[in-house]
C-alpha cells in the first residue's frame, strides 16, 4: 500500500497543528519549512481538510489555522479514506477500464482486496490523538519549544 503525497501532507499536516496549543494558529509556510516540502503542494491539502471540518481557517492579517475538533476525534482511516482518490491496488480493480486477462478467474484480486480491507481495519483503530502521544519527542524534532517541554506518561 503506498498513500499519495497529498495523504502523507495531509496526516504530516494534522500532526503538525495537534501539537500547538489550541489557541496557536499554524500557517502554511511553516509548516512547509519545517517539513522541507512544496508550500504550494501542502496549499491543496490544507484546503481539502478545511473542507472536510478538520481544520478551521482564521482569515486575516494574523489568520491561519487550527484543528475544528480535537484530536481524538479525528480517526486516522477515515481521513485517509477521505484523501486517497484511487484504491485501485492493481489494474483489475478498476471494473470499466481494467483489461487483464485473468480478471475473470483471478484470485489476487481477492487477496489483494481482502489486504487492503485489513490494512485501514489497522488504520481505523488510531486517531489523530494516538499519533501525537510523544509529544516531548515530536516538539523536539518540529522545533516546537513549548511541546518538547510537556511530556507524558507515556513520552520517550
């Protein structure tokens, strides 16, 4: 399984503004410094998340964004659900233009599809909240001071 950088922007994005205090808005060229990535790629997935209810937008001078629900809420499989616009693993998943030969008696279809029903059956078991419980570790490697600061139980 192999998630499109849209997804990997989207998820690096989440983590990225559940770290800050709720009342710190993040930006997109922040985020895309700290990430070493396309301000303009992460532009379409911070969009897309606004849209979704993820992320509020503050519009201004000052403005930027922040998490519209809190973390716990927000279920890793189904955002990448919401993300990924092609679950087509192999050619004879797409039914209209899927031209194999063996489509028809092929069993690898199956296994691949009963492997991607297992892989996001593992995903929607985490939410945004289980991927942020290191918080000391994450601060440190995002330069968030305040973050690398708090810890944990359960911080390394």
């Amino acid at each position: 399984m192999n998630l499109t950088m849209f997804t990997d922007y989207s998820l690096r994005t989440l983590i990225y503004v559940a770290m800050k205090p709720e009342e710190r808005l993040s930006n997109i060229q922040e985020i895309a410094d700290v990430y070493g990535i396309s301000a303009n790629h992460l532009m379409k997935s911070v969009h897309k998340l606004g849209k979704l209810g993820l992320i509020q937008t503050i519009r201004g001078r000052n403005g930027g964004f922040r998490l519209a629900k809190p973390p716990e809420e927000i279920n890793i499989g189904w955002v990448v659900r919401e993300m990924e616009e092609n679950w087509n693993l192999v050619e004879c998943f797409d039914e209209q233009n899927g031209l194999c030969v063996l489509s028809p008696s092929c069993r690898l279809k199956n296994v691949l599809a009963e492997a991607l029903k297992a892989y996001l059956a593992v995903l929607d078991k985490y939410t945004l909240a289980d991927l942020v419980v290191n918080r000391k570790a994450l601060g440190a490697l995002l330069g968030m001071r305040e973050a690398a600061k708090q810890s944990t139980s359960s911080d390394n």
